[in-house]
C-alpha cells in the first residue's frame, strides 16, 4: 500500500493538511456547513471514507507515476473519481427510461481506471467490515467485483451487441437493484413538487422552509442571468418547447450534500413539458467543486480543456452516462463555474442497509462491477469528446490480458489495505474533530 508508515499523531497532522488543501477555503467562508459535514463522518468509517476522497488520492499519489495494468492510455481515461459503494442509483434517462447506474459525478475527470476500481474495492472491505464479514467473504467480494468488472469490460472490447450488455432496467434488474427501481417508478412528479412548493394565485411558487433562502433582488437578478447562460449549455434536443423554460420562481437552498459543504446553491421552478402544474420542473445551480483526483493529474491538456469545473462535471458526466439528464447543462455565477440539473423525482439511491446475506451481497457486488465497466467503456472516442479518442474498453482489457491472473490480487489485496487504513483514519479523525484540531472549527 502507497500510505508511508506513520504514528497516528503524524498520521493526523497529514490529515489536517490534506484537508487544508481541499477543504480550507470553503470551510473559512462557511464553518457550519462544515460542522455538519463532519458530523456525518464522524458516524462511521464508510462515511468518514465517503467524505475523504481528497486524503484517498493523496495515498495514491505515487501512483501517477506508474502502476500494474497503466499505460499511456488506460492512465488517460474519463473516471468518476468518487466510486463507492453507494454512489450508485436509479435515474430516468434522456429516452424516458428508469435506469439502475453509477450516479453524483461532482468527482468525474480523466486518469487512471485503477483508480475508480480500487476506490470501490476499498469501499466493499468497509461495508463487509460493518456488516461483520470475515477476512475471506471480504476477499471472496472484492474477487467477484474484479471478475464481472473484467468480464464485462471483455465483452465490450470484443464487440458484444447492446442486447447482450443490457444496463439495468425494470426488464434487467434483480435483487436490491430492482427494488431500487421499482421504489423509483412509485415517485412521482407531483409529490416532489408538493414536498417542494405550493399553489398561490393560481401559480406554483416555492413553499417556504423547509432549507429554501428567500433572495434579494440582486442575488435573483445574477441567478437568472445565470441561469440564461445555461440554456445555451443545453443540447438542441432539449429545447424543443420554449415555454419549459419559463421561470416561476428561484430561492437559495441550505442543507446540501456531504460532498458539497460550503457550496452556494439556488433552486429553480420552471414551467416544464406542458401548461399542467403538476409537469413543473425544478432544477438546481450548484457551484461545482474542484475534483479531488485533478490535484494529482499533472497533464495541463487536461484541465485546459475545460472552461470551468462546472463545465469540467457536465462533459465528464455526459461521457460517462449514457443518455443523461436531458435538463443537464452549466453556467458562471459570481465568476465561479456552475452544474446545473433537474431535481429528479426519480432519484433513489441503492440502499445497504438491508442488504446482509452474504449471496445477496454478492449477486450485487458483481452487478456494480458490470455497471463500472459499462461507464468506463462508454467514455471514448464514441461518447462526442475529443480527450479520449480512442476505445476505452479495448485500452483497459488490453492491460488486463496482459496479466489475467493478477487483476483480482490487485484489487484484493488493496482493499484489505486500505479498508485497515480508512478504519484508522477515522478513529483519528474523531479524535482531532472531538479536541477541537481542525482548524476554523
């Protein structure tokens, strides 16, 4: 493992100034947010690693400089730079479908593909440690990740037809994926917009509370131009009826995700697909964050190849993603890139908590690493981008060939690694978060 041997106080002063790098500047402008951030990782080591994407590629810095199954182009590939064990979840696409995959691509950038694996990996050694697994289940999932990943990636690579590699869909999915999807289909339209605003005048507003933030004047005159420059983000396809875009109403929000402390965000309620109020829409602008892994990726054609960061997650997320988010586009607001997206009512994460026999575990473990392989392989030379002009899929099952037997060791091995490692950096980032040393807190 590439983290240098360090006693736990040198370990947490490394901490620190890791944290300083990625987090400082936010957290100076909004120490409560940041509070609470902690808070959440604070609860256990799988949140505490969910939280540390910044200290995980830190770990792996030397790595940039080389490493088992990386070349020149398997190191240059579109990643999601924060891949999870729960970073996973149901979406409707751009072709109306529900579908079970890889989500929250705030991370996303182009590097290694080991490094997406590797991160997942580690993260199912954390949640077979909480659920009690012994040493060999752990090694046994980690094993049965590499082998769908790999097996999937082949038969992308060897040009498998579209019917053969289905993603997960309503007709397609089992298990804890099917569940999600079906928990997804049962939403609806009108109850986000019932848990979200209210009918005055005989016209949809945003109701109040809740974590909405009544704007000034000029605040909503800066968000609307914004907002303005985000419609020209927008592929022609989505703009086939002009009045979706009327807007009815903006407020700020508070109370975002762990990932995003400290980063501005407004709501936006737009007339939608007809006159109907129950098809309004909301999207959201959220200021985009710099990727955790672009600190550790010194090729300068990439990060000019991005106007700004939230420029930088919709092109990676529109690689990445087959048939995104049709509402998915970017804007500048106070010289500051931002993503821009629709608040999806069909949004449900996969949810662990009930996922405990070890089989069952296991029968999801290999469906995630399909859904890896799956959005590595559609970031290439077909996904409309010019970064990666080559295929993907055939680059990393290349490397792989190369040495078959030892993919799985890999990951393996790395996982055990680093789940010990996560585990006791979270027992020493409870101790400097308990004593009051982290600076600004």
């Amino acid at each position: 493992m590439p983290v240098p041997e360090l006693n736990d106080e040198q370990r947490g002063e490394e901490i620190l100034a890791v944290f300083d790098t990625a987090f400082g500047r936010l957290l100076a402008a909004d120490p409560a947010a940041f509070r609470v951030k902690f808070r959440k990782m604070a609860a256990s080591a799988f949140a505490f690693y969910r939280g540390t994407a910044c200290l995980f590629y830190h770990d792996l810095d030397a790595e940039k400089r080389g490493g088992p199954y990386l070349d020149d182009r398997t190191s240059r590939v579109w990643i999601h730079g924060d891949l999870h064990a729960e970073n996973f979840g149901t979406y409707m696409d751009s072709n109306g479908r529900l579908v079970f995959n890889v989500n929250d691509f705030d991370e996303a950038y182009v590097g290694p593909f080991t490094w997406d694996v590797k991160r997942f990996s580690a993260s199912v050694a954390l949640v077979g440690y909480a659920k009690a697994l012994s040493d060999e289940q752990i090694t046994e999932l980690v094993t049965i990740y590499a082998e769908a990943y790999r097996e999937r990636i082949h038969a992308l690579a060897t040009g498998a037809k579209s019917d053969e590699v289905p993603p997960f869909t309503l007709d397609t999915a089992q298990g804890p994926l099917l569940d999600a999807l079906r928990d997804a289909r049962s939403l609806t339209r009108f109850g986000l917009l019932e848990s979200m605003t209210e009918i005055r005048d005989f016209e949809r507003r945003f109701a109040p509370g809740g974590g909405s933030v009544e704007l000034d004047a000029a605040t909503r005159y800066k968000v609307l131009a914004a907002f303005d420059g985000y419609l020209e983000t927008l592929p022609e396809t989505s703009l086939a009826r002009p009045d979706s875009y009327r807007v009815k109403d903006v407020v700020g929000r508070r109370g975002i995700g762990i990932g995003s402390a400290g980063l501005p965000s407004y709501n936006i309620l737009l007339e939608g697909h007809s006159d109907a109020l129950e098809n309004d829409v909301v999207i959201y602008i959220k200021q985009a964050q710099t990727p955790a892994v672009s600190r550790h990726i010194t090729d300068a054609a990439i990060a000019e190849y991005f106007q700004h960061e939230g420029h930088r997650t919709v092109i990676s997320q529109r690689a990445l993603q087959a048939h995104a988010d049709p509402w998915l586009g970017w804007t500048e607001l106070d010289g500051a890139g931002q993503l821009v997206a629709e608040v999806s009512p069909y949004a449900v994460d996969l949810d662990w908590d009930d996922i405990d026999d070890p089989e069952e575990i296991a029968a999801v473990v290999a469906d995630l690493g399909r859904a890896t392989a799956t959005m590595h392989a559609a970031a290439d030379d077909t996904s409309g981008e010019s970064l990666v002009p080559f295929s993907t899929e055939r680059a990393i099952d290349a490397a792989i060939a190369a040495d078959e037997e030892g993919f799985a060791p890999l990951l393996v091995d790395f996982a055990h690694d680093y789940g010990a490692r996560a585990r006791a950096d979270h027992q020493i980032f409870l101790d400097l978060f308990r004593n009051g040393r982290i600076p600004g807190l």
